[in-house]
C-alpha cells in the first residue's frame, strides 16, 4: 500500500547519518554513499532539496560537507519526507473511479489514512532515530575505535 521509495529512504538515511556522525565536522557525501551505500548521483539530488528546504546546511571547502541546518530534534521524519516529495497528494478516487462511493467515501477515507501517517511522521524526529540507531548499537564513525591493521 504505502511504500518506502528510493528518494524517500536516501533522505532519511543521509540525514540520519549527518546527524549521527556530523560531529564536530560535516560529513562529506562520499562518506554517506560509503556508509550507507547511496548512490553518488541520487544522493547529491536529494541533498541539494534539503539543503533549499533548511534541513541541511552545505558547507564549503575542503573540509566541507553537510550538516543539520537545524538541532536534530527540530527536524522531523514527516518534513524530509514531505520535501522529497515521496507522498503525492492526488485524490485516489477522483483519479481512478468517478463513482459516489470513490468520490464520497473512498478518497475522502484514503485522504484521512494520509494525513494520520503524515501525523505520526511529524511525531517522530531525527532525534529519535539517532536514539534508536544507538539503541540497537551503530556506533557513530567518529567514536569507532582505530583500525591500524594493514
């Protein structure tokens, strides 16, 4: 029913990871396609709409990268998810069927199933899934031990 697209999960695996791992410097994007295994061409696309979004900042330079452009529990799952557009707000009843019950019941329950996941997706911010990320045990890069082997 509902799917978990590319763009939608690149999003949120890119701002995870800055958020996760952005301290004290900004993480590259070759960092992120490295760690999480994101494409190098769709992540630049995702990144550069929430940098227009205010959800990251860019930074320039050769230490340059991307971090929060706001505290992470500022910015929550629903807003990213809204800037790469993974939900598409076209009236499922009108665009399938013109029948009074698509039209009057149908879209209009569809509708209210949307805007309840959206809520609970507004709930839930980049802080939590930082929380959950050290609950289950990923470690921050920045906080791995060395790895001197050869």
């Amino acid at each position: 029913m509902f799917r978990l697209t590319k763009k939608m999960r690149f999003a949120l695996e890119a701002v995870v990871d800055i958020a996760y791992n952005a301290r004290p410097h900004p993480v590259q994007s070759r960092e992120i396609t490295r760690r999480q295994g994101i494409p190098q061409r769709y992540l630049e696309q995702v990144m550069q709409q929430l940098v227009h979004a205010n959800i990251l900042k860019g930074v320039r330079g050769p230490r340059g990268g991307y971090t929060l452009a706001r505290e992470r529990r500022r910015i929550s799952v629903g807003e990213i998810i809204r800037v790469v557009g993974a939900l598409e707000n076209t009236p499922v009843a009108e665009a399938e069927t013109c029948s009074p019950l698509g039209v009057q019941i149908i879209g209009p329950l569809w509708d209210e199933v949307q805007q309840e996941m959206m809520a609970r997706l507004d709930a839930i911010s980049v802080e939590d899934l930082c929380a959950r990320a050290r609950d289950v045990g990923i470690a921050p890069e920045s906080r791995r031990p060395a790895d001197f082997n050869i």
